[in-house]
C-alpha cells in the first residue's frame, strides 16, 4: 500500500508535526523460535513436537483480530508465514521506517529471515478466525542445502523478503505437512523429513539471493538512487506516492524504503520533504514570487501548513528566510 498524501499533507509530515516517535517495546534483538511467540498475542492451537520434526519447528496460531504494533525480535531460523484461516491486513516497517502494508487471505506467505528487529501490525477483516502457520526451517538443514546447492554456508546466504505472496509449492508442502501435524501419531519422521527438505531446496532454489543481489539488497545502487531523486525532483508540486516512486526504479514499496533509508539516512518521504523546503528556499532567495506561489509550486497549498513544515526544517518562517 503506498504511504500518500491526502491533500496536501503527508502521512510522515503529519506524524512528525504531531507526534515524537514512541519507544520500542523492551524486547531482545534476537530470540529463538520459540521465544519469539512471547512477543505476539493469539493463541496457539498445536505445535510439532517428537523426533519427526527435528529439521522443522512447526507451530499453528489463532492471531487476535487487531494486533497493535510491536516488535519483532531477529532469528537466527528463516521464517515461512503461511495463512491457513481468514483475511487480514498486515503492515511491516524497518525501525523507523514506513510502514508497508499487504492484504492477506488464505494460502498466502511471507518469508523473512531478518537479521534485525522490525515491527509489524495487523487488523483481521471478515468473519473467519485468522489463523496462520508459522514455520521455522532448522540452522543444520539450511546450512546443508544451501551448501548442496549454492557451495557456501547458509550462514552466507541471504533470502528475499516476501509479504503476501503466493507460491503453489510451498502451500501444498504445507498442507501435506498440515497432515502430518495433525495425524495422531504426530507424522511419519520420514515422510516430514522428506517434505522439510523439499521445502528448503525450494526456498534456496527460488529466494536466495545471489552475491551480487545481496549486495543490492545492503545499498541502493547509485543509479537507482539518482534516477529516484530525479523523480521526486520532477514532481515537487504533486502529492508523495511511494508506490509510484518504488515502480521507477523497478522495486517493492518495502525493500526500496529500506534500501533508501540505508542510503540517504533518511526515509524516502522524509527526503522528499527536504528537497521541497530546499527548492522553497532556493525560490525565496532567488526570486520575488510571493510565499503563496512558492509553497503551492512545491506542493503546498495551504499557506499555514507550508510554513509549518518550512519552520519545522529551516528553523525560520518563509518571511524571516527571505528578509535574512
């Protein structure tokens, strides 16, 4: 979902006029699975136990209809959310991030294997309990797979993101090991651990990213980055809209907010605040086209809220800029 403007007014230049960031709940950077479910509300409906899920940590959840924020911790396991029950949309941000947001229902996934926390929320829709999976693919069969197939160590090997996909593979996996779970004798250990390597091959075949993606995936590249800020630079008038700004350059709305971030220090939104009041302060030395003109020609139609916005990042109003 992109983060826009309605009116004149940004979703980030809203919070920031209102409201000072709140602080993270205490909880650790890194926990295990397990621990993990000491930090997310629902009940939990079964969990795999015994010898036949030594290579998986299987757990099935009834999630709260409205989960506020919260974060949550890194692990070191990648991480398969599967929906099994019910619709949702679910919201995902980097710590001080943007928050992006999927419309979730019935056999989508997401993938994460984050080495930092992150937060998320949701808000359940429908009449159906939400109910997903979580699955947890153990360090020593990751490590094995990605050696098998990609030569190096699975502690080398990063995955992409994914939030509300949809893959056939993996959700008949996870339904043949539904039955499994189950079954009243908690699963034949050879049959799971067939299907736990069979989920894992696929999860290095199709989202393990290569070197040189990984490497993307720390930086923005310098020409996506330069071909963004044209972009916000041509449209300086126009409402911000991050999903359009993401499609540019040919990237999620999520892992280019990150990628930014990671590259200016600054949230795309944030940056193109910025480069409004820096185009505003060029005019205003520049010129004598009146502050109304000025802030309408950078997006700002309410004279009140541009100067606002001006104070707030200059430290002055548009009239004691222009007279200094």
């Amino acid at each position: 979902m992109a983060l826009r403007e309605f009116g004149t007014h940004s979703a980030e230049e809203t919070i920031l006029a209102s409201n000072e960031p709140s602080a993270p709940p205490p909880v650790p950077e890194r926990t295990s699975p397990i621990g993990l479910e000491n930090y997310i509300s629902g009940t939990t409906l079964i969990s795999g136990e015994g010898p036949a899920w030594k290579d998986l940590f299987v757990q099935i959840f009834s999630r709260n209809r409205v989960q506020h924020p919260f974060l949550v911790p890194a692990v070191a396991e990648p991480l398969v959310v599967w929906v099994m029950s019910g619709s949702a949309t679910v919201e995902e941000r980097d710590l001080g991030g943007e928050w992006m947001a999927s419309r979730v229902g019935v056999g989508d996934f997401f993938l994460t294997r984050s080495p930092v926390p992150y937060e998320m929320r949701w808000q359940a829709e429908g009449d159906q309990p939400f109910q997903v999976m979580h699955l947890y693919v153990s360090v020593p069969l990751f490590e094995k797979v990605a050696r098998e197939m990609l030569g190096r160590a699975g502690g080398k090997v990063s995955l992409k993101d994914v939030s509300g996909a949809r893959d056939t593979t993996i959700s008949h996996i996870l339904s043949l090991l539904h039955g499994e779970l189950v079954a009243e004798n908690r699963g034949s250990a050879l049959f799971v651990e067939g299907l736990a390597q069979s989920l894992t091959v696929h999860l290095v075949r199709q989202y393990a990213l290569a070197d040189t993606e990984a490497r993307v995936q720390n930086a923005l590249p310098g020409s996506k980055l330069r071909r963004a800020v044209a972009f916000m630079t041509a449209r300086l008038d126009q409402p911000f809209d991050l999903d359009s700004l993401a499609r540019e350059v040919g990237m999620s709305e999520f892992h280019f907010s990150r990628l930014f971030k990671k590259a200016t220090g600054l949230s795309p939104s944030l940056y193109f605040i910025r480069q409004r009041v820096a185009k505003a302060q060029q005019l205003l030395q520049e010129t004598d086209t009146s502050i109304i003109e000025i802030g309408i020609s950078v997006g700002y139609s309410s004279p009140s809220h541009f100067a606002q916005i001006f104070r707030r990042e200059t430290g002055l109003s548009p009239t004691d800029y222009r007279r200094g």
